[in-house]
C-alpha cells in the first residue's frame, strides 16, 4: 500500500469513529431527557433518587449484552456505573428543587 492509501484508509476509519462518536453524544442526550423526566416524576412521586435493585439488574443484563457484542463486560459496566452516578446527581438536584 503507498502512504496516499494508508493515509485515505487511516481517514476512513477517523470519519466513522467521528460519526459513531456523534451518535453517542446523540443518544446519551436522548437518555438523559428521559431520566430526567423520571427525576420529575420520582419527586412528585416521592420515590428516592436511586434505586439499587434496577440498577444491579441492568448492569446484569448490560454485561450480557456486552459479552454477545465482543465488547469488555468490565469496561461496559464501568461505563454504566459513570452514567448512573450522574443520572442519580440529576434526581436529587431534581428533589432539592432544582430545574434540570
């Protein structure tokens, strides 16, 4: 391969990344709509901020679903834990009266 195509395949590669990348952001500020919309409801309800039940069965069944896609079960629960701890941050900003 010359450097020409090494260089175009490397840029190929970098646009997919941009545009996975891209629908992450997306998709996270879609999920966060949606949590904070339970946030809401947990306040008017007044349930508690977290629930550790529901969040060790989703870890459960995120790291079913990352072990069938070839992705590292520790890392894809990292990365839950990461959004949950912010999710619950929002719910008790929420509870204390803020508007999110």
């Amino acid at each position: 391969m010359t450097e020409q195509q090494h260089d175009d395949q490397l840029a190929e590669y970098r646009s997919s990344i941009d545009n996975i990348d891209a629908a992450l952001v997306h998709l996270l500020a879609e999920r966060f709509k949606v949590t904070k919309a339970v946030g809401r409801y947990k306040k008017e309800s007044q349930l508690a901020a977290a629930d550790p039940g529901r969040e060790e069965i989703q870890l459960a069944r995120l790291r079913g679903l990352a072990e069938e896609s070839g992705l590292d079960p520790a890392f894809t629960e990292k990365f839950l834990r990461f959004i949950v701890a912010e999710v619950i941050h929002h719910h008790q900003r929420i509870a204390e009266g803020e508007h999110l």
